[in-house]
C-alpha cells in the first residue's frame, strides 16, 4: 500500500513535471528565431531589404528577424489585444504617434500597422536601446495593476502598449520604431522597404 502512494506520488509529480515542460516548449516555439530569414553577410552589411515568411505565425505569436543589425519583431495581435488599444490612450505619451520619425506615414493609425493583426517594430527601446520583453497577456502585472499586453523593458523600466505606443511617466521619450515594410503577399513581408507609393 505503501508503494502505491509512492508510485501514485510519483504519477503526479511526472505528471506536474510533463506540463512544465510543455509549457516552456510552447513559450520558445511562439518566440522562434528563423534562421533560415537571415540575409546573407553581404546583404547584411549593405542594409538590404529582406524577407519574412509568416504562414505559420498563429495569433498571439511573435518572431524576430534581424535587419540591418537590428531585431525587428512581427506579431500577430490577437482581437482583444487590438480591441485594448483605444482604451491606453489617456496613459500614453504620443497615442496618435505624430512623431513621424517613429513610423512610415502608413503606419501613423491606431493599429501602427499596415494590417491591424499584423504588428512590426524594431525590437528597441527608445531610451537606450536595450531590449524590451514582450508581456501579451491582458493581466495585472508587478510593473502595471492595469496591463493590457505589451512591451516592459526590465532596464529602466520603460513600458510600451500593443501597438509600441510608450506610457506616460517613464524614461522612454518617444513610441517604438515602425521600420519600413510591404506585403509580397497575405503570407510574405520585406522589411526595409515601404509599399510602391506609401511614404
Ligand atoms: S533602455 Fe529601456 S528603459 Fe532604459
């Protein structure tokens, strides 16, 4: 009787273990690294346009490419995360993003975005350039009791909406960078480069 308490201890254990090990699984694949996006040496160095496949970025997902020596960061923004966005304005510092040096003209919309689901941004923070962490879920965070997803950069602790938008009261000045894009297609985007005729 002994060991079945043991074993059934054990069950659960394992069991608890499994799960763990599957949520840290789900969490590395919805931040994939493609290497296979990367430009060659030559393209790199000459700053050239370059081009990401997101057939298989599901909603709420993220992934990083590099251009031009930067991240640059593609999420797929899930409905509530877009539907929150309106709602941030009175807290943020520029919620209608004029600063234009901080996106292409097209992107100067509530979304930042060509596509509303589709978010780009250089992956650094506007203070001094270090990396800020994707916080998505809508929910009460030790640095905001009022998150509704987003970007925290654990540095000085600058924080930035769904859309890339910077709060109020931190040491970030300006939004996010929105780098130049098009859509090849539904599927395909070229960082580095705005549509024909889009400024
Ligand atoms: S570099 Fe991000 S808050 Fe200072």
């Amino acid at each position: 009787m002994a060991t079945d308490g043991v074993d059934k201890g054990r069950r659960r254990f394992l069991t608890a273990a499994t799960t763990v090990v599957g949520g840290a699984g789900i969490v590395v694949a919805a931040v994939p690294f493609i290497k296979s996006w990367e430009p060659s040496a030559r393209a790199k160095t000459a700053g050239a346009p370059i081009e990401a496949d997101i057939s298989k970025l599901e909603e709420g997902q993220m992934v990083i490419v590099e251009w031009r020596g930067q991240p640059v960061w593609i999420i797929r923004r899930t409905k509530a995360q877009l539907d929150a966005l309106p709602g941030q304005d009175a807290r943020l510092r520029d919620p209608k993003s004029t600063n234009t040096d901080q996106q292409p003209a097209f992107a100067q919309n509530e979304y930042r975005s060509m596509k509303p689901e589709v978010l780009v941004l250089v992956g650094l923070c506007t203070h001094l350039g270090c990396a800020p962490q994707l916080h998505a879920e809508l929910k009460p965070e030790p640095f905001d009791a009022d998150w509704k997803g987003g970007f925290f950069c654990p540095c000085h602790k600058s924080r930035f909406d769904m859309a890339g938008r910077v709060y109020q009261g931190v040491p970030a000045p300006t939004n996010l960078v929105v780098p130049p894009y098009s859509f090849i297609d539904d599927n395909h985007i070229m960082i580095g480069v705005n549509a024909e005729g889009a400024a």
